[in-house]
C-alpha cells in the first residue's frame, strides 16, 4: 500500500480525493493523509516517516509548497514531491522542479493524469528505496560473506550453476586457538566474544595478506583456502605471519589473564569447490571439500601449540624455500597408512 500526503489549504480537496479514489482506499492500494500547508505537512511526515509521495499545492499559508520543497530535500530526501497548482507558469515549473519536485499538474485537476502521474511516482520512489535496500543488505552481506563468494555472485549465472562445483588445485590451512575451549567454558560470555573477535581479526589480516580467503570460522578455529599461482608457499608465509602476530599478542581479561597460541594445519592439492547444502532449504556453503582439506583438519589436530604441521608431500614442493624439521610419522583418522609429517619453523 502506498502512502500519499495531500498538502492543500482547499477543504473541499479531502473530500474530492477520498471519492475520487475510494475504490483503491477501499482494496487498500492507497492509504491518503491530509496536511493544510507546509509547515502541517512536516509535522505530519514526522509522525509518518513511510510516507512515499508527498502532491502539494503551491500557495498557501504559513508555508507555501515551494518552500516546502525546500525542507522536504533537507529533511526526506526520500519521499517524492508532485506539484498540484493553479499556478502553472513556467517560472513556477522551473522552481519546483529546481528544488526536487519529480512532476508538476496544474489545476483544475485532471485525476486521470494525476492518477498516471501518482503511480509513476510512486513506482520511482519505491525503487530508490528498494536500491537503498539493496545497498544496505550487501553491506550487511559482505560482513558475513567473503569477497570470493559475492565475485562468484556476480560473475556469472549463478542461479543456473547453483549446484555446480569444480576441481581445483589448492591449499587449505586449518588454525585452531589452544586451549580456549576452556576458557570458553568458565568466561563470561561477552568476554569470550570480544577476545575471540579480536584474534581472529588478526589472523584474517596475514590471511588477506597473502591472497588467502576466510573459507569458514569453526568455534575457535579458522579454515582459510589459498589459490592461483605459488598458493602453498603463500599459505605457509600467512601461517608464519599469524603464529608471529598471535604470539605477540598480550594477555586478555581482568580475571582470565589468557595468553594465545595457535596450532596449525596445512594440506596442498586437489579438493572440490562449489556450493554444499541444501537448494530446496535455501541454505548452502560455497566450500572446498575432499581428502585434501580433511588431512590438513587432521594435520592441525595433531599439532600442538605454535607448531605448524605440514605433509611429505607439501614438504616436497617448499623445503628450498622454509625450514623444516621431521616429526616422523602420525596416525590419521580414516587412513590406512601412517602419515610423515614435517614441522615449519621459519
């Protein structure tokens, strides 16, 4: 339903419009408010701000439309103006429309045009506030969505790939907090918030550093994909960077006094990206998955604090460029073998 405000010190024009349009009051297409100059009109877009147009007269007292105009591009910039005046000469016509009027019909009133000219408006005005929408819900959206996913949005057909995925070459990095499972359990709850926020704000900082994206955030821990050219020595120079960073870090809480540490993860290779869930529950995760991006969740449980914990494999393509030491090998969960890991140092 369109909200219309009627500004006019004529007191038969109440009356006109609610028999003129009682059909669309009546289906409730139209809701009208009336206002007898200026200075009433502001009044009454105060107590209803949702108003969508606003037709008004040009002379009347206390405030005439123009200069209604005026305070209407000052204080709604939103809600569109229609000029309904006697007063129909071109000077008029370019002062309205100087000041923000979106239309100008003379009187005696023709209520075809002007039922033309309303929903013209009132189409313009719902569309401004709609794109204004829009803007804000993507800002909102890019809080909680990584930039890889909206370029995803908005670089093809989506909606015909939803469900699609493909096979890729690249690295995956699981970093888990140690220990603050436990703290989590006896903090307050705004305490754990505000701390685990803020390490996390630093670990996503060497992420993006390094062209890594946020995959997910699990409890504690994040799951960070690198891909493109070098995407495991970038991913291993992050890792380094956020053991660095979070063991700078000082002690947080008045009565915790926690001092962070990380483990970390890493596993190079081919996974599955696409979008995981449910189309029919309309809630899906644009994820990698597979034997890569498992092992390295493994490779992060079996490192302690500030190890980081890579495979033979990985070892292979990056040990003329880090320092590694053997760890010998590790039982994996759901592999037949035993695993030789290797630990970065520098």
């Amino acid at each position: 339903m369109a909200k219309i405000l009627v500004v006019d010190d004529e007191p038969d024009l109440e009356t006109l419009i609610k028999q003129k349009f009682r059909k669309q009051i009546r289906q409730k297409e139209y809701e009208f408010l009336f206002a007898i100059n200026g200075k009433d009109a502001l009044e009454k877009l105060i107590a209803e701000p949702d108003t969508d147009i606003v037709l008004s007269d040009i002379n009347m007292p206390e405030m005439d439309g123009l200069t209604l105009l005026t305070k209407l591009s000052e204080s709604s910039p939103l809600i569109k103006s229609v000029i309904v005046s006697a007063y129909g000469d071109m000077d008029n016509i370019r002062v309205a429309m100087n000041r923000g009027a979106f239309d100008f019909i003379t009187k005696p009133i023709n209520f075809e045009d002007l039922t033309l000219t309303m929903e013209k408006t009132i189409k313009h005005a719902k569309h401004i506030k709609k794109t204004l929408q829009a803007i804000k819900e993507n800002n909102i959206l890019k809080m909680y969505v990584d930039e890889n996913v909206l370029n995803f949005m908005g670089s093809r057909e989506y909606e015909n790939t939803i469900m699609a995925n493909e096979t890729i070459e690249a690295t995956v990095v699981f970093i888990d907090i140690c220990g603050f499972t436990k703290i989590s359990e006896h903090a307050p709850a705004d305490t754990v918030v505000t701390m685990i926020n803020s390490y996390f704000d630093e670990m996503v900082k060497e992420i993006m550093n390094q062209e890594g994206y946020i995959d997910k955030f699990i409890g504690d821990a994040i799951m960070a994909v690198f891909r493109g050219e070098y995407h495991l020595d970038r991913a291993i120079d992050a890792a380094l960077a956020v053991r660095n960073k979070i063991n700078n870090l000082p002690e947080m809480g008045d009565e915790i006094k926690f001092k962070p540490k990380v483990s970390i993860g890493i596993k190079s290779g081919e996974m599955i990206s696409g979008n995981i869930g449910s189309a029919s529950l309309k809630r899906l995760d644009y994820t990698v998955i597979g034997d890569t991006v498992n092992t390295a969740a493994r490779l992060q449980d079996a490192a302690k604090e500030n190890q980081i914990i890579i495979c033979e494999t990985c070892h292979e393509h990056i040990k003329e460029s880090f320092v590694c030491k053997p760890l010998g090998s590790i039982s994996v969960k759901n592999k037949s073998e035993d695993i030789n890991v290797y630990e970065v140092l520098e």
